[in-house]
C-alpha cells in the first residue's frame, strides 16, 4: 500500500494534479498560449541563435496560436477542454520562447487579458532568470496579490560545460538571485530541467537535482532531451552521434532524482512531450503514458518514494 503523504492514487510522487486538486478542490486545466516573444539569445542581447535543442516555436508546441489574440487562443483551448470537464477551472500559462522578454506595458496587456478569462485562477509564465527586470519583478508581485502566479525558469542543468555548449547564455549565479528575488515576493518558482544532455553523466544530472533541492522551489519539470528536426542540436546529433538515453536509463535517473527531491516539491512534468513529426530522436518518447506508467511501476518494484534521500 501506498502511504506517500502527498498522492490519492498509485504516484509515489507530489503530482500537479494532487497539488491543484488540494488546493482549488477543482479539475484545473493549463490553458498554453503564444504571446508572440523572442528571447535574449535569439535576438543578440546575449547570444544568437537560441537554445541548441529549441525548436521552431521555442517549445510551445501546444500554445495557441500566434495569429490569434489571447482572448481568441483561450477560447480555442477552452471549449475542447470544456467538452470532456465542464466543470474545470483554468490557469493560463504562457509558454513560448521567453515570456516577460518585453516592455512592461505589453506584458501587462497581455496577462491582464488572459486573467479576465472566466474560471481563471491563475497564470504561469514560462521564461529565463536573466530575463525579469525591476520593474517586470514589481508588477509580478502586484500581480501575485489578486492571483496565484507562478514562474517557470529555465535551468536544465547546472554544469557549466553544458551549459555553454547548449547556449543557455545566463550563469549559475544569475539563475540561484533570480529564484532569491521572486521567492522575495513569495512567487512560487517551477524549474525546468533536462535529462541526456550531450555528454553528460547519470551523476551530472542528479548533482543538478541535488542542487534544487537545497534552493527555495516549489516545482519542477524534469524533461527528456529531444532532438528535433531543424535545430542545431540535430546537426550536432547527425555528426557526432552523442548517446541518447534509453527508456530504461531515463527512468531510473528520473526515479533517483525523485529520491533526492523534497517531498512538498510538486511534480509538474517528468518527460518530454515533442510532436512526432518534428521528432527525431528518442522515438520512445512518443509513448508518454507508457513512460509515466513504467515510472510507477519500478517504483512500486524497488519500494521507493521521491524524498527518501532528500536529506541525504
């Protein structure tokens, strides 16, 4: 029997939706829109050309659809998730590129439009730690006081070799003050991180994990690289033919990460979801429920929780 304090089901992990369940006693869906940005390392303001692994629509794949206003991507999304769940509520979440990448005035206008949307509870914004001024820090806690607002950050991974050959652009350093100035105005952070990047060890990726553990987060999203058609990292993967994590080394370094990781610290994602077409490479990611289901398997086999060794 499952005794993990912070699931309803079989999940031996704080899943997002036990998290939002607990909290607005409600079904909650994320509603992904496009808010037309770019980022710091698409632009020239620190770098050019992007992430590595950032495809096309700089992973929002399933965000609305940029020729439409927010109001017209929110009522798309809305009515298909309204068919199944009538009775949801929503969180619009900003997910493409960088999204407070822009003038102030312009990042007002189009969160205070998504926040008008009936049955919205909240907004997340998806974006990078060197990219929140002042002012955008300001308004977020402004925000947080009518709202629940949480801020997804980029980090993916915490060794600096990586970092530079995947061309996040931002230190360390920057990353861990930023987390420090929103958890400042108590705005929840939610990591983003990825497993199998290029030459990096089972023991790389848990010591990124080991790291977070000790910061002041209230989420993560562990990601399986994916390696997509048109992106650098194809051309990189074409020519040097770097290991791609199996399925079976994905989960058990995911189950050890889960080990390391408090067990308040809510699971927002734990793989990958790449569209089949612009998927090269690992084609078993395309499987997600099987992923997911396997994860909970092995799990229950080796008798473990997340937040075992989180002390550790």
């Amino acid at each position: 029997m499952n005794n993990f304090k912070y699931s309803n089901t079989n999940k031996r992990y704080h899943t997002l939706d036990y998290y939002y369940k607990k909290k607005y006693n409600s079904k909650i869906f994320k509603v992904s829109l496009n808010g037309g940005f770019t980022c710091p390392n698409i632009d020239g303001t620190v770098g050019y050309g992007g992430c590595i692994y950032c495809s096309k629509t700089g992973s929002g794949e399933f965000a609305g659809n940029i020729t439409d206003d927010i109001e017209e991507q929110f009522t798309k999304v809305k009515q298909m998730m309204h068919k199944k769940w009538p009775k949801a509520k929503y969180i619009a979440y900003f997910q493409a590129r960088t999204n407070t990448y822009a003038k102030i005035d312009r990042l007002k206008e189009l969160y205070e439009k998504a926040l008008k949307q009936e049955n919205v509870v909240g907004i997340n914004i998806a974006t990078r730690p060197d990219a929140i001024s002042d002012e955008c820090l300001d308004y977020l806690e402004e925000l947080n006081h009518r709202t629940d607002v949480t801020i997804e950050l980029g980090l993916q991974t915490i060794k600096e070799e990586t970092t530079k050959l995947i061309n996040r652009c931002h230190s360390l350093e920057c990353f861990e003050n930023m987390v420090k100035e929103l958890r400042k105005r108590n705005i929840d952070v939610v990591v983003h991180i990825i497993n199998g990047l290029p030459y990096e060890t089972k023991e790389d990726m848990l010591n990124t994990v080991k790291y977070l553990n000790k910061l002041d987060i209230q989420g993560i999203k562990i990601h399986m690289l994916s390696v997509c058609k048109d992106t650098p990292l194809e051309l990189m993967y074409k020519e040097k033919k770097f290991h791609i994590l199996t399925k079976e080394e994905y989960i058990d370094i995911v189950i050890n990460q889960l080990e390391l990781l408090r067990e308040e610290i809510v699971i927002h994602r734990i793989t990958g979801d790449p569209k089949l077409e612009d998927l090269i490479e690992p084609l078993w990611l395309v499987k997600k429920f099987c992923v997911l289901n396997d994860i909970d398997k092995e799990m229950v086999k080796r008798d473990t929780y997340q937040g075992i060794y989180a002390n550790n």
